[in-house]
C-alpha cells in the first residue's frame, strides 16, 4: 500500500523493514496515512475558501468604494445645479456637507416655488389674453366711432365731387378730401400696427393694373406736392406686365407712406417714384420699387432708429411735420410679411432713398379688365340693379343712398336687421348692402335669417369696424364680400357690378 508522502518519509526513518511485515502495524500505518490524507483535503478546502472569500471581500469592498464615490460626485453636481439656480439658498451648503436631506428641503422648497410661479404665469396669461381681447374690442369701436363720421364727410365730398362745383369750391372740396384722407390714414396706421404685432393681418390677392395703379397714386399726392413747389415725377419700366396678382390695399398703404414722407420733408424739390423690373419666372414677377427725394435726409446716426414705432428722427419733426411715427414702422412689417424688407440710402441735407424688392405672382388678365373699364367709366349704369341699403346712421344712408342714385340704381333703405330681414321677405333684390353693428338686429344675425330662407342673394357687409377676424366672421355667417368705410366709391361700384347679376 502506498502511504502518504509524509507518513512514508517517517517509515524510511524509524522503522526496519521486520516491522514494516506486522499486519497489526500495517492496520495503524494505513490508519495514520488516511488521516494525513483527510487534514491534507481538509486543509486545501479551507484555503480555497478563505482565497474565494477574500477576492469577494475585495470585489464588495471596491463596489462600496465605487458607490461612495459616486455618491460624493453627485452631491457636489447636484450643489453645483444648485447654485446654478439661486446661489444665495446654495450658500447654506458647505463643500464639506454631504447631508441629502438638507439637499432634498431645499430642492423641495424650490418645486413649491417653481409651481407657485406657473401658477402666476398661467394668471398672468390669462390677464395678458382678457387685456388683448379688450384691447381688440376698444380698437373696433373706437374705429366704428371714428369711422362713421368720417364715412359721411368723405362720402359727401365725393357728392360734391359729382355736382360739378365751381373752381373756387372744387379747391376747398380738395382740401377737405386731402385732410379727412389724412386722418383716415394715421387712423389705419394705429389700427393696422396692433393686427401686424399679433402677426394676424392675411395679404390678399387680387388682379391689379401696376402702371395704373402708380399713376393714380402719383395723381393723389400731385397737388399737395405742388402746393410745397415739388416736382413729382414717375420713371416706370414699360417691360413690367400689365397685371399682376398682389394685395393693391397694402402696396397702396406701403407707397403713400413714403410718398406722403416724401413730401413732407422736401420743399421746391423733385420727388421721384422708380418702378423697374427686377425680374421675371416661371410665376413670379419681381418689382423695384424706390421713393427719392432731395429734402432734409436722415443722418447716419438716426437712420436705424426711425423704423422704431413712434419714433421720429428728432422730437421736432412731430411739432413741425407731424405724423403718428408709425408709418415706418408699419411698411418694415408690411414688407416683412411679404418676404421683403425696406432699405434706407440717405445724407443729411442731401435727401433720402427708400428703396425694396416685391414679388408677384403672374395674371392672365388682360387690359380689358373689367376693373379698368369700371375707373374709366364717368356716368355708372345701375338702372337695372334694385338694392337693399341696411344702414342706421343717418349720414351714412344718406351719402350711400345719393351716391347709388347718381348711378340710377334703385335703393330700398332699412334702418336694421329685423327690417332687412321682412324687407327681403316681401321684395326681390339683386344685391344688400349690410351694415354689421345696428341697434334691434345687427347685420350678422340678420344675414343668417336671411340665409335661412335664401342662399342666392349675394350680402356684402359695410362696416367702419376694422378687427382682426371680422372677414372671417362675415364669410361664416353667410355674407359675399366686405367693404369698409369709409369706402371708395369705385370698389363699392365693382362690388356691386360683380355680385348684382348672382342673385338670379
């Protein structure tokens, strides 16, 4: 039997080999070798576990350093958040604490804060959209109020106008027209600049004559240009098209701004409006318009500022030329709603260019146009054209009535919707003319009566209300077009032409 190292080492020393023959010995010397055997076993068990032991000890200790470490990185990122949003609170931790709880009051105190300041934001929303809904509803009836009176002045001038006055009377009617249109416009600048700041005006597109349309712009500011001993003259790019397809209301607004800035601040000099043609695609047609003057100019140091509202280059221009300081204002967002902008060459003493690009999209209309022979018709036609005129201002129905008279249509007059709506019950029209804010029935509810029971008979509304959805409004309850007073006598005329022969 082969023994255990150890105990056969012993053999070879203390014992001879007589001994090693006695079966009894042999019995012991196996015992003894199996014993060696089992503590040997025993003993490489037992180093085995201590060794895996020990490597766990060290893995869960280096996890625990790990997580201590990663703890102490977060406290510190977690104050220096901290400061970052208020450092006067952050100041009650030292670099030194590591107390979380400390750190969770003080994020707590700052979620209570954070939503006590929603809540005040959402109230103050909701007190800035009750304060734009005021401010909408005084503008339009502060433009109502300011428009009716001025509806009946320029409509009797424009009656006057067609009573063939004397020279004398036609050079007070002039001035007459010239300071009521005046007023009509700063009364459209301060109208016009709270829609373009609410970013809520919608450019129209209609057909439009471009060379006739500058030419009558430049015929308007004629006489008073002359009246400053100022030559206004015209240069227009014959290669331009005819017509072209843009909104005439705001190019118009555009024009007269710098036009009427123009003369204002030149005496004796020459005022040019410059036309060209920048280019033509597919289906645009791009256009260069310029107003020059050789009045007072802007110095360099002025010439940023005077786009800002209710700015003016010094605070003597108002005392001396006056004007809202809107203008300017008004035509950069104009022309920023077109994808354009305004652009400003001048010198002081020297004069001023102001200068932009506009796109068109391109017409199919030819120089037929019916527009055209509307402008150049001097005696209108309308006999065969029975209206209903639904007014209830006195002034109004009279200036609209004469001027629908000289054009020798027949007018049926109600004083409000409830009228209206009987009226056309018991007669047939070929058009009505709807005023919107009437005591009894207003125009929009008497345009669904009346829709209730005829959808043919075209409903244009007249309104001297300018607010932001007030087409919108119009067109939901069942009305054709809109006009707003105080109106041009040839838009009503084209209206009327366009939708009187609709009703049949």
């Amino acid at each position: 039997m082969e023994y255990h190292s150890i105990l056969e080492k012993q053999i070879r020393k203390f014992l001879t080999s007589s001994y090693q023959e006695n079966e009894e010995l042999k019995k012991l010397l196996e015992t003894i070798s199996k014993s060696y055997h089992t503590f040997e076993r025993d003993k490489n068990i037992a180093d085995h576990a201590f060794e895996i032991s020990e490597k766990e000890y060290q893995n869960v200790n280096a996890d625990l350093q790990a997580q201590i470490d990663i703890r102490k990185s977060s406290i510190i990122k977690l104050k220096e958040a901290i400061r970052a949003l208020d450092s006067t609170e952050a100041n009650n931790f030292n670099d030194k604490d590591e107390d979380l709880i400390n750190i969770i009051n003080f994020l707590e105190i700052q979620i209570k804060k954070t939503k006590q300041l929603e809540s005040e934001l959402i109230l103050a929303k909701e007190t800035a959209e009750k304060a734009s809904k005021a401010k909408s509803e005084f503008l339009s009836i502060m433009s109502h109020e300011i428009r009716t009176p001025l509806n009946a002045i320029i409509g009797t001038n424009n009656l006057l106008h067609y009573q063939d006055p004397l020279p004398s009377q036609k050079e007070l009617l002039n001035v007459m027209k010239i300071s009521s249109e005046n007023l009509l416009s700063l009364i459209n600048d301060v109208l016009d600049y709270g829609k373009l700041e609410e970013g809520k005006i919608v450019l129209a597109e209609r057909d439009m004559n471009l060379k006739k349309f500058v030419k009558n712009l430049r015929a308007a500011h004629r006489l008073r240009a002359e009246e400053k001993g100022n030559n206004l003259r015209l240069m227009y790019d014959d290669d331009i098209p005819d017509f072209v397809i843009g909104d005439d209301i705001r190019l118009g607004q555009i024009l007269n701004n710098l036009i009427s800035n123009a003369i204002k601040f030149t005496k004796k000099g020459v005022i040019t409006i410059e036309v060209l043609l920048n280019n033509i695609s597919d289906d645009a047609v791009f256009v260069d318009f310029a107003i020059i003057d050789n009045g007072i100019g802007i110095s360099a140091d002025k010439q940023e500022m005077i786009f800002d509202r209710f700015t003016q280059a010094n605070t003597n221009i108002t005392r001396e030329y006056g004007g809202s300081g809107l203008g300017l204002t008004i035509i950069k967002l104009l022309l920023q709603l077109q994808k354009s902008d305004i652009s400003l060459s001048s010198e002081e003493g020297k004069g001023s260019k102001f200068y932009f690009t506009l796109g068109f999209k391109k017409s199919n209309t030819s120089l037929q146009d019916e527009e055209d022979k509307i402008q150049n018709n001097d005696a209108p036609d309308l006999s065969n054209i029975h209206i209903l005129l639904v007014e209830d201002v006195e002034f109004n129905v009279m200036v609209a009535e004469k001027m629908l008279q000289n054009w020798k249509a027949t007018v049926d007059v109600a004083n409000n919707g409830e009228i209206a709506v009987q009226k056309v019950k018991e007669n047939k029209y070929d058009i009505i003319l709807m005023d919107l804010q009437m005591p009894v029935m207003d125009g929009y509810t008497a345009t669904k009566k009346i829709r209730e029971f005829n959808n043919i008979i075209p409903i244009i509304a007249l309104t001297a209300s300018i607010t932001i959805d007030i087409q919108g409004k119009a067109m939901e309850f069942g009305m054709n077009d809109c006009i707003t007073k105080p109106f041009n006598p040839n838009d009503l005329l084209a209206v009327i032409i366009k939708f009187a022969n609709k009703s049949e």
